[in-house]
C-alpha cells in the first residue's frame, strides 16, 4: 500500500445528499475528495450501484478512503467481498455512517430491500461505524453488532437522529475527527 495520503470516496445513500448534508459539505470543502455518481438516488438498484462505486474507486489517482452514509454502508459491506483485489489495492478504510438496517422492513423502506441480507463478514480494511441513538433506520444495538461484524471501530454519534442534513450538522467537526482518526491508523 501506498504511503501518500488517500484521497475520499464519499457514497451517499438512498435519495443522494442534498446540499446541507455533511457529506456533500465535506465534497466541496475537501480538497482530493470524489464523490460517487449514481443514475438514479430514488429507486436504488445494487447492481447498478455497485457499478458506480467500482468506477469511483478505480477512477481514483491513488489509495482511498471511503465516507458512505445509512444506505452506502450496505453498499460497501457487498462490495468488498466481489472485488477482493480492487479493495486490497485501493481501499485503506471506511467510515460507515448510520447504516441502514436493510434487513429490517421495520425500519427501512421498501426501496432498500435489493440489499439484503446485509454482509456481515469482516472488512479487509480498517473501518469505524457512527451511529445515533435515536437513528429511525437502525437500532444503536444492531449498529453495534453491524460494526461488531465488519471488525469496525465504533463511535456513539450521541441522539442526533440519521446523522443527515435534518441532523443539523453541517461540516460535521465529529466526523472529521473520526474520518482523521481512520486515515491515522489505516
């Protein structure tokens, strides 16, 4: 793996990020930061979003480090495992944050169901899972297990809902900090 400083894939989940989420923040403030581009954020299809995050990852110039959000999580959890090379040669972590709980229709919508079951194998790269309280789309005991599984550090964001734009956030500085906390130890 390559010594320089990896650049960010940041994955956005079901509906895309609108301008206030963090993520997008974190694009336009973020110098080296890439964003992954889906054709259509409303109606995800796995395999078409699969697509689009290998494209992301291979258009990068050097080693990555991925900043996926609620449904992304999920993506990233399937895509490991189908390009084992790609990830080893590319991918130094993850921050996965809100994970979605796809396999609960109590909790996500029809829409996520193309992602389950959830991949629960571990990562083969360094990964650390932030979650809220009181996130609507998972339990703070299943998001424990989810990071549990992936061999994921993990970080209790407090009661601030899906860790979204309605959250309030803005850049984030809490996630920053776990974004720089992850590229320190990847």
């Amino acid at each position: 793996m390559s010594d320089e400083r990896p650049s960010i894939v940041i994955i956005p989940g079901l509906g895309g990020s609108g301008p206030e989420h963090w993520q997008s923040v974190w694009a336009a403030r973020m110098p080296g930061c890439a964003r992954v581009v889906q054709q259509d954020w409303d109606r995800p299809d796995r395999e078409l979003w699969l697509q689009g995050l290998r494209h992301a990852i291979e258009a990068s110039r050097g080693p990555v480090v991925l900043a996926a959000h609620s449904l992304a999580c999920a993506l990233v959890a399937h895509a490991a495992p189908r390009w084992p090379a790609l990830f080893a040669r590319a991918v130094r972590g993850a921050l996965l944050v809100a994970p979605a709980d796809v396999d609960s229709p109590a909790h996500t919508p029809p829409e996520t169901r193309g992602f389950a079951p959830l991949p629960l194998a571990r990562l083969p790269f360094a990964a650390t899972v932030v979650a809220s309280a009181d996130d609507p789309y998972v339990t703070f005991t299943r998001a424990r297990a989810f990071a549990a599984a992936w061999g994921a550090d993990f970080v209790d964001a407090g009661a601030v809902g899906h860790i979204n734009a309605a959250s309030g956030l803005g850049d984030w500085p809490a996630g920053r900090r776990a974004l720089a906390a992850l590229i320190a130890r990847s």
